[in-house]
C-alpha cells in the first residue's frame, strides 16, 4: 500500500511541481530558512524572541543527536536500513533532487520541519494555516521526490512534534529560571 502512495505522489505534478519540490527539499536552503527566521524572532520579538529561538536550538540539537546520530549513524551499524523508495523501484518511482543513499526513516526533513513549526506556532498561533500547509507541502515534496514512505513522513513529522514540545518545556523553563536570578 505504502509504495502504491508514493507511487501516486511521485507521479502527481511530474515536470511541473519537481523544481519546486527540490528546491523546498534542499537541506542548505531549509537550514537556512530556519536559521534565518529563528535569528530575526530573536532580534525582533521583544517579548518571547530568546525563548523561541532557545527552543528551536533545543529542537535542533534533539533532531541531529537522535534523527541523525541514532537513526542514521548508530541503528543502520546494527540493523539493515530502510531503502529509500527510488533505490527499491527504480523502474517505477522517480528520483527528483539530490538522491540521499541513507536510511528512510524517519524522515529528517519531516523531523526538522514539523518542529520549527511546531515552535513557532506554538508562540504565533495566527500562522497555524501557513504552517499546516507548509508542512502538508513537505510531506508531498518528499513523498514526491522518491525519498519517503508515508510511514517514513509519519514518524519524521511524530519526532519533530516531539522535539518541538521539549524544547519549547525547556526553554520556558530556562526562562523561569532567569526570572528568578
């Protein structure tokens, strides 16, 4: 079932949506998006800008100690790895973008953008709509691209929310914290 979706996904939008799929799935690009918006709330967020930005650091921190380091780097010495959907069907699913060799799951992208968006609305609750339609985006683009399973977006997004609420616990806390010093 799960390949007869990312069969669909990847096929949905062929030629029109793919440079706008890997532009959206470009690691760089994203860390610097999320650089870029955490470094201007923390400048210009008088009032929440230190917590938000503690808390996509904290976020981020998490995502590469346990999405890369753990799922990544330390499980696929153990366990055989999760091939990316364009490895296993070549004749069927399409590669877009850079064609990452390593495991599929979870997905990173899904991990880092379901938390930085989490965060983020979770202090800006107005941006919910932008913020669910970005993220329903990645999940296509990935899906698109030949780089995910749904179950593979499912745990990337579950991961990211998680990150997302520890570090938004933990950087209200650092912040009572400094209140009382």
């Amino acid at each position: 079932m799960e390949l007869q979706i990312v069969k669909f996904f990847n096929r949905l939008g062929r030629g029109s949506m793919d440079a706008l799929t890997k532009i959206v799935s470009h690691i760089f690009l994203l860390a610097a998006v999320w650089a870029t918006v955490g470094t201007w709330i923390l400048f210009f967020d008088r009032a929440s800008g230190r917590e938000i930005f503690v808390a996509m650091a904290i976020a981020s921190i998490l995502h590469f100690v346990i999405g890369e380091g753990v799922f990544k780097i330390f499980l696929p010495k153990y366990f055989p790895v999760r091939k990316r959907p364009y490895i296993l069907y070549p004749d069927e699913i399409k590669a877009i973008g850079r064609e990452h060799r390593d495991s599929s799951f979870p997905s990173s992208h899904m991990s880092t953008t379901a938390a930085m968006l989490m965060i983020i609305t979770y202090f800006y609750i107005f941006i919910w709509p932008i913020s669910s339609i970005f993220l329903i985006f990645m999940a296509y683009a990935r899906m698109h691209n030949g780089m995910h399973y749904p179950s593979d977006i499912v745990a990337g997004t579950a991961l990211g929310m998680l990150y997302g609420l520890i570090g938004i616990y933990y950087a209200k806390m650092m912040t009572i914290f400094f209140i009382f010093l």
